[in-house]
C-alpha cells in the first residue's frame, strides 16, 4: 500500500526461523518493506519487538493460502534461518525468479549458489545481509540476472518431477 519495494520471508515464527534477524535486517532498511508470512509461537513476542524497536516496515501477515500473490509482488526472497532440512519456501520464491538472500547455513547452501542466484550472508551479520539486499535491489541487471538463474536452476534440480526421480533413484541405490 506504499511504494516501497518489498522483501519476503515465508517461515513459521519459530527460533529456527531467526526472525528477529529479520526484523534487524528490516529497521536497517526501513526503505523497503518487510513481509512476512507465516505463523508460530514467537507471534506476540514477535509483535511486541517491532513495537518496542519501533520498526514500522515490517509486516506480520500469517498463514495464507495464496502465497505466490505476495511472491509476485516482491523483489527479493530472505531467510535468516539458523539451519535447514530442505528450505521449501526459498524453492518456491526460486520457482518464480526470485533472488535470494539467505543465511549461509545448513539447507540453504545446498539449494543457493551465492554470486549466481542471490547471495549467502554470514548468520548473524546484519552488515552484510542488509548491503547484499541493498546491491541486488539498487542494481537491477545484477537482479534480472539472479532472477534468471535463480529459475534456471529451480527448473534444473528442484522441479516435483526431478526431486521424485533423485529420491526413488536414492532409494533403490541403498534397498
């Protein structure tokens, strides 16, 4: 409802998910806004912080059916995750080209290619998400690049129909 550019996170609100990570991100770069969408138990804790920090970019929207409407709509896909299994929202945001800031750790170094498809910041540097989203925004033949890649390679390793095959191939490799 303004005109500032939007970052998404999809996560539940849950320390694994590091979402108050988010929210430091976020008050560093009050230009854009912050949506994020999802549920958990740190929901009031959550909205307790933004209002003691006084951070107003920042939306906290819930479970939605339709999450690509809000995809679409954004520039750039960022987790601040402590560890991951198999990030599936960063997958979906890569399904329709997003690029991606995400935290390098567990899961997520094994589905982004940092300087390809987005980049991997250091767990913890605020510095160094926020100037990384800062330069993919702010450049936009490094963001259509990204966004490129960031497609290419979900439709290269990451489509239902690949991820079945890797892991009927797994299973009869090791029956």
């Amino acid at each position: 409802k303004n005109n500032k550019k939007n970052i998404i996170s999809i996560c539940r609100l849950v320390e694994q998910k590091n979402i108050f990570e988010i929210f430091k991100i976020a008050k560093r770069l009050g230009i854009f806004n912050f949506i994020v969408l999802g549920d958990g138990y740190l929901l009031e804790e959550a909205r307790v912080y933004l209002k003691n920090n006084n951070i107003k970019n920042v939306y906290l929207l819930g479970n939605t059916i339709d999450i690509f409407k809000y995809l679409y709509k954004s520039e750039l896909f960022l987790s601040t995750s402590l560890y991951e299994g198999h990030p599936i929202s960063i997958l979906e945001a890569m399904s329709i080209g997003l690029p991606i800031v995400a935290s390098k750790v567990t899961g997520n170094i094994d589905t982004i290619k940092s300087g390809f498809s987005g980049y991997l910041y250091r767990l913890g540097d605020i510095n160094q998400a926020s100037y990384f989203i800062e330069k993919i925004i702010k450049n936009n033949n490094l963001k259509l690049n990204f966004s490129r890649n960031s497609f290419s390679t979900h439709r290269k390793l990451f489509t239902t129909n690949k991820m079945k095959n890797s892991y009927i191939s797994l299973y009869k490799r090791y029956s």
